[in-house]
C-alpha cells in the first residue's frame, strides 16, 4: 500500500473512532479513548505534511505568474524542504513499535574475562548507569550486588523504574570490552578485559504465566565476602524454573520472603526476554534491520582508556570521552543507536 493510501486510512480511522466515542457506552469508551489517543500525535503530524503539501503546490502554482514569482518563490523553496522531512518523520512514527519499549527494565551486569580488572570495571560500569537513570529521574533499585574483596563484583541486577526505560537501554546488551593500565598493574601494561551486560523488559504476571509446580526453590545461608546481610539463617532464595532450566539467586536481604520476591522478579524479566528472543528469531528477516543482535555474546563496545575514546563496534562511533561516558553521559551514544536502528527499518520498511 502506499504512504498516502496508508495516511487516508488512518485519517479514516480517526474519524471513526470520534464518531463512535459520540455514540459509546461505559464499557466501549476505554478501548475507543486509548486507541484515538494512540493515534492523535500521528494524526497531527499527517495533517501538518498534508499542509505543507498544499502549500507548496500552491506556490508552485503561482511561480508561473511573473507578477507572483518574487512573493511566491521562498514559499515554495521552504516548503519543498519541510515536505521531505516531515514524511520522514510521519514514515518513522509508521514504523511498528516494539511492545516492550515503554517499560521499565531489569540490568544484569557481570565480569567475563580478566580476573579481578573485569569485576572492577563491571562495579563501574553498575555505577555509570546508575548515575544515567538518576540524572533522566528514573528509579534505579538496586536488587543484588555482589562484592568482592577488591571493590569490584561478581555481578549485579537492578531494576531501573521509568517511562521508556527500556527503549533508551535495550541496546547495552552484549560484551563491553575495556583496555587499560589496571591499577593493580605494577609494570604499567594496557589490560584488556570484558564483562557482559544484559537488559531485560520487566515482565508483568500477566505477561508470564509461572506454575508453582514448574518451580524448584531452595533456600541456603548467605555467604561470600561482599553480603552485605550475612546471617545464620538461611534467607538467601534460589530458583530454577525447571521447564526453561532458568536459575536465578538472591540473597541480598536479611528475608527469605524479600529475596523470593527479588527472584521471582528476575526471573519472570528473563523467561519474558527468552520469549520475545524466540519471537525475534521467528522473525529472522527483521533482526537484520536492527542494531546487532542482541546475542549476549556479541562485542558491542571497546572503552579505551590511554587514548580517552569509546567505540561502539555496531555504527562505527568513537567518541573521545571515555571519562564522562563512565561518569553516565551516555546519550550521545544511546540517541545514535536509536537514530541508525530507525534508519535500517525505515529504509527496510520502504523497500
């Protein structure tokens, strides 16, 4: 179909649903209202390219005229520049939506290889998108976070609250790589380390549904040098969704009842994740016109230290501000991701 078939539907649309909301009983109204207030931001935009469309071939128009061609000549150049942007802008705002986008997140952050350099810059890491979702006012809980003797850890979770978290973060997922002169490095030499980051769509109970009986739980004392509530009771949690073979352990509260349902929460983000991966690579084709894809083993980004840059390997971008990228200045990066993800599915979208 095309993009003005496409525009004279959903105008048509529109017009039905504000019709039928006229006539709507209590029960019809919700659905209708949501679904109209889904399509006015995309309803407005159409109606303004549509604007500049006539516009343009108005002036277009007079330019034949010599008495009108001085008037109506800067009109015309105008409009003719505004119209391409803003079908690009309406052609984006077609693009179908990822279900997911709008919500709130759970960050996995974990050493890979390199010893005690990697759990230090994974702790680091932890904390520079820590300092990102304070900065955008989100709720950042931090679930699990386990230390090691060096201020490093072993891993940690959180769960970042927020309109669009995860639309902002889901590009993070994959291998960091970071090259630099340890500060336990004695000799001076550049380390290279890695530590993976995962980002996940905090599932509802609606979104995943979790038999009792597909689950085994078994309950230990917390242990391990960063616990920060090490008791002699056995409150820490570990579950095993015994149909995914999905483990998930908590022991950072002092309560068994608040570590289950630290776990619990984990762990329906992640059989909620391994179901949206399954529906991905059902749709193999469309991954193409995405940013990587996703597969946690990919490298994604090298954070170079001695020469001050940050790489992210997927669009070819350096930046050379490695040290306020860790301080959680990360949108130059994000909005870059986002813009060249757009690019490829509007460019497959049109083709």
């Amino acid at each position: 179909m095309s993009l003005p078939a496409k525009l004279d539907r959903l105008l048509m649309r529109a017009d039905e649903l504000r019709a039928m909301l006229e006539t709507a009983d209590g029960a019809q109204i919700g659905a209708l209202s949501k679904e109209l207030s889904e399509l006015d931001p995309l309803v407005e935009k159409v109606n303004e390219l549509r604007a500049a469309e006539r516009a343009r071939d108005e002036a277009e128009a007079l330019l034949a005229d010599p008495e009108m061609k001085e008037l109506a000549e800067p009109e015309y150049l105008a409009q003719k520049e505004a119209v391409p942007v803003l079908e690009k802008e309406v052609r984006l705002m077609l693009l179908p939506k990822d279900a997911a986008d709008e919500r709130s997140a759970i960050l996995e952050v974990r050493p890979a290889a390199g010893g005690d350099e990697a759990g230090i810059f994974a702790a680091e890491m932890f904390r520079a998108y820590q300092r990102y979702a304070e900065g955008r006012r989100w709720k950042f809980e931090v679930l699990e976070f386990d230390e090691n003797e060096l201020g490093g850890i072993k891993g940690a979770t959180a769960e970042i609250q927020g309109q669009g978290v995860f639309a902002r973060l889901k590009f993070e997922s994959g291998v960091h790589r970071v090259q630099r002169v340890p500060a336990t490095e004695t000799q001076g030499r550049i380390h290279t380390s890695t530590i993976t980051v995962a980002v996940l769509p905090e599932a509802e109970e609606v979104d995943v549904q979790i038999n009792e009986s597909d689950l085994r739980i078994d309950t230990y004392r917390a242990s391990g040098a960063g616990g920060q509530h090490v008791n002699k009771t056995d409150s820490a949690v570990r579950i095993t969704h015994i149909p995914t073979g999905t483990v998930v352990a908590m022991q950072e509260e002092k309560s068994q009842h608040k570590n289950r349902a630290k776990a619990m929460k984990i762990l329906r983000s992640r059989i909620y994740d391994q179901q949206r991966a399954k529906a991905d690579a059902a749709r193999a084709s469309d991954r193409k016109s995405q940013v990587g894809t996703g597969d946690r083993s990919e490298r994604i980004r090298t954070y170079n230290f001695p020469q001050g840059r940050v790489t992210d390997h997927r669009i070819g971008l350096t930046l050379h501000k490695v040290d306020r990228v860790m301080m959680g200045e990360f949108d130059d990066i994000f909005d870059a991701l986002i813009a060249e993800d757009q690019a490829a599915r509007l460019a497959a979208e049109i083709d």
